[in-house]
C-alpha cells in the first residue's frame, strides 16, 4: 500500500483546508485509515480514523474535522475547519495502522 498525502499549506485561523491522501497498492488489504500530526517538538498524535463501519475523531478533531474516504478515487481526505493556530503540525494518512504518507505542513497563524 502506498500513501501521499497532499493539501497543506499556510491559512489564518478560522480558516479551512481539506487534506487529500491519494492510496495504491493493494486497497482490498486495507480496514482502517486515518491521519495523525506531529507538531513541532511534540510526538505524533492520532486525529481521525475510519472504517467501512465507523469515524472516530480525537478531542481536539471533534465538531471541526471531517474525515471521508472516496473509495471511486482511492482517496482519503480530511477536512478541517475552524483552524486553529495549535492545529499546525504536519499531518500524515496511514492505512491498517502499518502504512504511512509522506507528511503534509499545516501552518495556521494566529
């Protein structure tokens, strides 16, 4: 399974982005996907999953992120609104827990 995250960039607070994870490989493997961030300094953090049956979103992700999976297009996305400056890290896609994208920079300024 291959992952590439893209979407990131720089936006105000308050503002939105929706972050795309294209996916190749054997998709049929996978059960779960989801995107975790890293923030300077910090360790990687979970934000959201979902599976054929369900989304879970972390404490700070909930009511302002959305994570949904475009099974025609092979592609994960997140979308985040309501930004927050304590939302910039550089977020990552993962499938079955095991795969990872690159990672892709969110940089909100306050």
């Amino acid at each position: 399974v291959q992952l590439q995250a893209f979407g990131g960039g720089l936006v105000q607070a308050g503002g939105s982005l929706r972050l795309s994870c294209a996916t190749s490989g054997a998709l049929g493997s996978i059960w779960i996907m989801g995107w975790y961030r890293q923030a300077p300094g910090k360790q990687r953090e979970w934000v959201a999953s979902a599976s054929s049956r369900a989304t879970h979103y972390a404490d700070s992700a909930k009511g302002r992120f959305t994570i949904s999976r475009d099974s025609a297009n092979n592609t994960l996305y997140l979308q985040m609104n309501s930004l927050k400056p304590e939302d910039t890290a550089v977020y990552y896609c993962n499938a079955n827990l095991d795969y990872w994208g690159q990672g892709t920079l969110v940089t909100v300024s306050s």
